[in-house]
C-alpha cells in the first residue's frame, strides 16, 4: 500500500525530529491481524524508545501527530505500550476497491519481481517408481510460487528433474526380467521396484545381479533390457503427465540422471583440485567448510546424485539464462544440498548467487494409513482418486455442469490446501474429513465461497442491478480486507510462502459469508448496487488467489 509507505516515510521524518536517525525502510509497519486495531500497525516507539530517550508511550504520542494528516488515513491510535495503529478512510478503501474492478485479470499483480528469469525445478518423481504422496507436497508448493514469481512481473520455467538411471530402476528390471514380463503395466511398474528393493536387501545373490544389471543400463549392453528399460521409461512418463495435467502443472523443461551424469563426470574430473581421489572414488571434502564428505563418482566410476546435481546446473542454464534456479525438494535433503551447492561454488563460479534450494515437511495422516495396492505405501494418485470419490455424490448434487470435473477439482483443492496452508519446511497433518469440509479451512470451503459470488453475479444480471461502489458507504471489514490482496501478493513471493496467500483467502472468504450471511444484497435499493460490486470484487479476488495456489475455481457448485 502506498498509504503504508508515504507512514514509513512521516515516521522516518519525525524521529530525526527527537534526534533519532532512521531510514523510511528501517521502520516496522505491517498489516493488523485484527481488523478492530486498524489496518495496519507499527511498533516503530518500542523500537526507537531506547535511542530517542523516551518511554515508548510518550514516543508514540509524538509521533502519532506526525502521521494523523496522512492522506487517506482516517485515524491513528495508540495501543499498548505504545503500538499506532492506522484506520484508512472509506474513501480511499472505495478507490482501493474500484483498482480492483478496473483490470480485473491484473488485480493483485506486481512488480517486485519484475525483469528476473527464474527457473523453478519441483516434483521430480522417478521412472519406474510409484508417484507417491511425497510428490504432492514440492508439485503444490513450486507450482504456487513458481505462480506468485509470475504474478510479480518474473519471466518464470518450470523444470522436473528425474531419476531415469540409477539403482532403483535395475531393481525394477531385475523383478520383471524374472518374471518374463516383456509389454510392463503400470501396475507391473509399481509391484516391481518394491519387490526388487526388497530382494535387493535380503537376497546376497539378487543383490550381486541387480548391481551387474545397473552397469548394463548406464552402458546399453544388452538389447532385451534395453528394450524393457524404454519400455518402462516411456510408460512412467506418460503416466507422469496425466497427473500434472490433473494437477495443474506443465513442465517447460525435462532433466533427466542419464543427461547429467555424463555433464557432472565430466565437471567433477575437470576440477581434481575441489574433487580429490580418496580410496577408488573421488570426493568433495566438505568437513573443510563445516559440512561433511561426500561422494561424486564411486569406486566403479559411476556418476553418484552429487554429480549429477553438477550436471544438472550446467544443463539448466545451457537450456535457459537464468538469473535464479531454485530447487524445491525434502527437509532431509538439505544437508545433502548444503554440501552440494558448496561444492558448486568452486566448480561453477559462473553460477555463484544463482543457484538456490527450499526444502519442504513431509505429508502425514491425521486418520492413520488409508488404502494401498501394496499396502505398504500410498500414491499421489490413490490419494487424488480416494478423494474424488468421496466428493462425488457431493458434486451430483451440485449446480455444476459437469460433476465428475468438479469432483477432480475438489479433490484437488482438498489437497492442495491443505499443504500450501502451512508455511515452507513445515510437516502436513493431512486430515481427509478436514481437507472436504465445506465449513471452513479448507479448499473447497474458498471454491464455495467464489462459486457463490458467480452465483450472485448471475441474479444480479437477472435482475438488473448494475455493480456500482458508493464511497460514501462505510467501508465493511470485506472491503478492508480486499484491498490488502497487492500488499499480500507482494510478501508472499518475496519471501517465497504461499502460506500467506492461502491464510488471506480462507480470511476473506469466512469475511465474505459472515456479511453475506448478514446482507440481503438484492435488496431492491439502491444500496444493492454496492453490494453487488463488493461481491464481484471478492469474485475477482477469489479467483486470483486461487490461480496463485494452482486450485481450480469452478464457477458452480
């Protein structure tokens, strides 16, 4: 808000009054949590109260006249020890309003971030492995904020690096070359590395030939497990895609281990003074900048994760001149992380500064485990199915033209919500009944509350009424709130937290049906004019709050 910042800037001013010097951006303003204590709030008298020799109430009284003629602020308050807190006018709440309606596919759009290419990579599932809940989490949160980048004025890429070499796909071929099993399923996919990884632990001599079946995949010696491998490759990715198309996600770029294996050995090799032999493989020395040792390239002069990650970096900015690549990935992969992009600032000087990670909680269930065809893991899709289900009779039920798309879509948000709602590196309590309650803190309860402004919009057109603000109408805590959305938007993509975004909508949607709950909007007065314009400036908000989370935004249900 401008308004924000013309009071940092009063405030600023008025220290060096009391001999206090301070620069506007040093000042503590942010937005209230409780409407009742203003719209925004500053805690600047405690922080400068030592400095300027005063209690931090009498600091706050000299202060508070300072900033009183501020225009478009209606009053300023002192609170507690001496917090101001500030009321805007209603009628700069009317004209925050009417920006709203003005352009509304821009509403909420920024620039913080704009004239920065960003290559967000997120998701990242292996081939010849089950899309699991895991996968949920980082597909949700860098799908979100690789959104809020672009709402900030970003030119965004979204990459998915996976794991299409390795020992986890011999396992799985090891188990189906046993079986005989030449055209593999999904369903053969998903028993066959679980039953591979098991024989591989307990079984000496299955373990021995998974091994020798590993080095005939890095080398394509043999043409029957060529064959089976593209096969299998081919068949996960296709099956990939059908759930990013579900999700809401389309990659503009693909990375896989067999391309940056290759690019990392040679990256590694190139540098023995960062990288030094030790018994048969060579190394980073970690230890040397607080970290621990890892492994580049084992003993049989295979690529290891450490490497590829190297490859990675150097294939992502062949492929895109990003200014920022940033990796969303698991909390326990950020020692991992740690040591590897340390490593990357010796190998790739060129890249210093521009290679970033965030790591994310795990998703847990509150109800315990829910069905498996395994039963002994739970995938993404599983998930995503149980939940359609479950909404299914709801939507039969609904407005919506095509009920079977509306139980995807609210089976989507039921999840989506439910990580995106805590903030990044935070475990996900994953309640079911929770995550499809239309009664609050929830997805769906944020697609009701926006397919019920849709639903107004339409009576209103009905009936007539034409969607007017009057700024002499008191402005109600849902305008107040409206407006916020820029501010809202701005913090969340500097700091990278689509928790904010989310926090602000279930917010002013439960705002929205308390004063619909308590408004007869067509009322037949010219009040209802307002009304309708307050309604569709929540529906413009709603429905741009939602696009930032990746959830859908049915417009009946």
């Amino acid at each position: 808000m401008d308004t924000m910042h013309t009071a940092k800037e009063k405030l600023a001013a008025a220290l060096r009054d009391v001999g206090v010097s301070a620069e506007p951006a040093s000042i503590p303003i942010e937005l209230t949590e409780d409407l009742s204590r203003g719209d925004f709030a500053s805690s600047v008298a405690l922080a400068y109260s030592k400095a300027a020799g005063l209690a931090a109430r009498v600091l706050a009284e000299k202060l508070a006249g300072s900033v009183s003629s501020i225009e478009g602020v209606s009053k300023v308050d002192i609170a507690g020890p001496g917090f101001l807190n500030f009321t805007l006018s209603a009628q700069l709440v009317c004209a925050g309003l009417e920006a709203v309606r003005s352009d509304p596919d821009a509403y909420g759009k920024g620039e913080g971030q704009k004239g920065k290419k960003v290559l967000f990579e997120y998701t990242d599932p292996n081939p010849f492995k089950e899309f699991h809940i895991g996968h949920l989490v980082p597909n949700a949160l860098g799908e979100s904020v690789s959104r809020m980048y672009e709402f900030a004025g970003a030119e965004v890429k979204r990459a998915n690096y996976q794991g299409d070499v390795g020992i986890h796909v011999a396992k799985s071929l090891f188990i189906q070359l046993e079986k005989g099993i030449t055209d593999p399923t999904i369903e053969d996919l998903a028993a066959a590395y679980p039953e591979g990884s098991r024989r591989y632990d307990e079984d000496s001599s299955a373990k021995k030939a998974i091994d020798e079946l590993n080095k005939k995949i890095y080398d394509k010696s043999d043409d029957r497990v060529n064959s089976l491998y593209e096969k299998g490759r081919t068949l996960s990715l296709s099956h990939f895609e059908e759930l990013y198309k579900i999700l809401g996600t389309k990659f503009d770029y693909y990375f896989f281990e067999s391309e940056t294996g290759p690019v990392g050995i040679a990256e590694v090799r190139s540098h023995p003074d960062i990288f030094p032999e030790s018994e048969g493989a060579i190394i980073f020395r970690g230890e040397e900048h607080g970290l621990h040792t890892r492994v580049f390239i084992n003993k049989l002069g295979l690529p290891t994760y450490e490497a590829k990650e190297l490859g990675l970096a150097r294939l992502k900015r062949s492929k895109y001149p990003f200014d920022l690549t940033l990796t969303v990935t698991a909390n326990e992969q950020a020692e991992y992380f740690k040591v590897v992009m340390k490593a990357m600032e010796f190998a790739l000087p060129d890249l210093q500064g521009k290679l970033a990670f965030k790591t994310n909680g795990l998703l847990r269930f509150a109800e315990g485990k829910m069905s498996s065809r395994l039963g002994n893991i739970i995938t993404g899709e599983e998930l995503l199915n149980d939940l359609k289900e479950k909404a299914r009779g709801r939507a039969t039920d609904s407005r919506a033209e095509d009920p079977e798309m509306l139980a995807e879509h609210v089976a989507v948000a039921a999840i989506k919500y439910q990580i995106l709602k805590q903030a990044f590196g935070k475990d996900i309590i994953f309640d079911r009944e929770r995550a499809l309650s239309m009664e609050g803190d929830s997805g769906p309860y944020l697609q009701y509350a926006y397919a019920r402004t849709n639903a107004i919009a339409e009576k209103a057109k009905g009936a007539g009424v034409e969607a007017k603000f009057d700024a002499n109408t008191p402005a109600s805590d849902v305008a107040r709130l409206l407006i916020r959305f820029p501010a809202i938007t701005k913090r969340a993509a500097e700091l990278l937290e689509p928790h904010i975004v989310t926090n602000y909508l279930i917010s002013l949607a439960a705002e929205f049906n308390r004063w619909y709950a308590a408004e007869q909007i067509l009322d037949g007065t010219p009040a209802a004019a307002h009304k309708v314009a307050l309604t569709d400036a929540v529906r413009i908000t709603l429905k741009n709050g939602l696009w930032l989370l990746g959830i859908p935004a049915p417009e009946k249900m």
